[in-house]
C-alpha cells in the first residue's frame, strides 16, 4: 500500500483525487488549513505550510501530491518540509505557465523551462490580491525552485482549463449564466482556442502520474480545442438560447493561440478523452447547477 500526501485535496478535483487514492487503497494523509472536513477513511493535518516541517514530525510518504502550491515561497517551503520525507513529488500546475507566449501549434514543455525560469521570493507574494494578479508568475516560479533545489522526484503536471459541473471559479458559469439570460457574452475581435480537460480526467491523470515514475512537466489535456464561440454554441445549443456577443474580454476569450500538446503523457502511457466527447454533460452540470 502507497502512502500517500496529498496537499490541499479539499474541493473540486482535488477531492476527487483523494477519493480515487483512497478507494484504490492507499494510504492517505490530507493537509490543509481545515476549511473543509477530509473524507472518510483519510488522515487529516491541519496547518500552514509554515508550520509543516514541525507537524510532520518522522512521517514519511512514497509521494507528495501538491494541488495548493502558487509561489516560490511556497515551493521552498515544501522543498524543506519533505526533503527526507518523499521520494517522489508531484506539483499541480497549469496552462497559464504559457501566457504570453506566440505560438501556431500546440505548445510543448520545452516551450516554459523551469530550470531558465528567474525566482523572486522577494516579492510581495503575501500581499492581498498580488498573487491572484501574478497566478501565471507564481506558478512559473514555484516550477523554477522544485526544478532546481528539490532532492527528490518532482514530476510537474500542467493541467490545461479544468471544466466540471461543481467548478468554484465560475469561469464557465460566467457563460453558462449570460447565456441563460441572454446577455452579451464579450468576446475578443479574434478568438483563439485553448486546451481543457475534464475534472474527473485530471484527477485520474495526477493518480496516473503519482505512480509513475517520469520527471519534469508534463502537459496534460484532452484532445480537441475549443475558442470560446465554440464553447457558447454549445451553451446556447443546450440551453435553447441564442447566444449574443459583444467586444471586449472574458474567462475564456484568449487573445493568442493557447493550446498545450499532450504528446509527452501519451507516449508514457496515458491516454486522454476528447474534449467535444465530455462538454456537452459537463455544460448540462452547470446549466443545472445555476
């Protein structure tokens, strides 16, 4: 039996995470700030990462599963904590580590190299509403500090656009609403499509890549990309409603092309969905759910 860290795991995917250890029969140990009570059948540590290192005492893991890592404060932290406690660590990141980029084809992981990435802890990452302004930043960062300092395995999956029905960011219920009451959904004068993945899916997928034994990033998204007036037809089509659009900007109104190749994960073994096999149910949840 695998003994099993997961960090964060307390909603959406990441809960489904747990579960699926769990239920395969792993032993799970969830830590987090105790906003919301672990699953059954789950050890639960409740802390900060400042204090992590301390609460851990002499526990040991075969792998770190990190959903909640943003900055390279963050990361170095972790790196401290679990320096002889795990073997193997798997950091959960993200598509935005690409922003900004120009590209005409799928984006590979050779595209945002964490070892030539600058850190920064000496910015404000603490400040309220500099991380959610610098999401993308952080990331890059705390990609930067395990690839360079981390003693142990680090395999960094870097999730596309996560869709699901209890998806608490509200970027599809952004469009999900404006639809249904047919509001201008605001689009860019030139839209480009981009890479999502089922929740579900990537909760597998970090399953997957926490028993394995690969290193570095890798991309993992469903196949087929949608640019949002792909997405609101779907919408509109599932909710009978026209949609309407205007100019300006939204979740998923991308100025540039924004797409992630999944080549790597498949030729170590996993096999994703397609994206246009999954949204219909996944936009049915949210229509439901609002």
């Amino acid at each position: 039996m695998h003994k099993i860290c997961v960090i964060g795991g307390s909603r959406y995917f990441g809960r489904r995470l747990v579960l699926d250890f769990r239920d395969a029969g792993a032993d799970v140990t969830v830590v987090n700030r105790g906003s919301v009570p672990a699953p059954p059948g789950v050890r639960h540590l409740v802390t900060d990462r400042a204090a992590l290192a301390r609460l851990l005492r002499d526990a040991s893991f075969d792998v770190v599963v990190d959903q909640v890592c943003y900055t390279p404060v963050h990361a170095a932290a972790a790196v401290a904590a679990f320096r002889d406690r795990t073997r193997r660590y798997v950091l959960t990141s993200t598509i935005e580590v690409y922003a900004g980029l120009d590209a005409a084809a799928p984006l590979p992981e050779t595209a945002a190299d964490p070892l030539r990435h600058p850190v920064r802890p000496d910015l404000p990452w603490a400040r309220p509403g500099y991380l959610d302004a610098h999401y993308a930043e952080g990331k890059r960062q705390a990609e930067a500090v395990f690839a360079a300092t981390a003693p142990f395995e680090v395999a960094v999956v870097r999730a596309g656009h996560v869709l699901g029905g209890d998806d608490f960011t509200g970027r599809l219920r952004h469009y999900t609403d404006r639809i249904r009451h047919e509001q201008p959904v605001l689009v860019r004068p030139r839209n480009h499509p981009s890479s999502f993945i089922h929740h579900a899916e990537i909760a597998r997928f970090l399953r997957w890549a926490a028993e394995s034994g690969f290193t570095g990033p890798v991309n993992a998204c469903s196949h087929g990309e949608f640019d949002v007036t792909e997405l609101c037809a779907r919408i509109g089509a599932r909710a009978g409603r026209e949609p309407v659009f205007g100019t300006g900007e939204s979740p998923f109104a991308f100025d540039r092309y924004y797409g992630m190749a999944n080549d790597r994960a498949e030729s170590l073994g996993f096999s994703f969905s397609r994206t246009g096999d999954w949204l219909p149910g996944v936009i049915g949840e949210a229509l439901e759910a609002t």
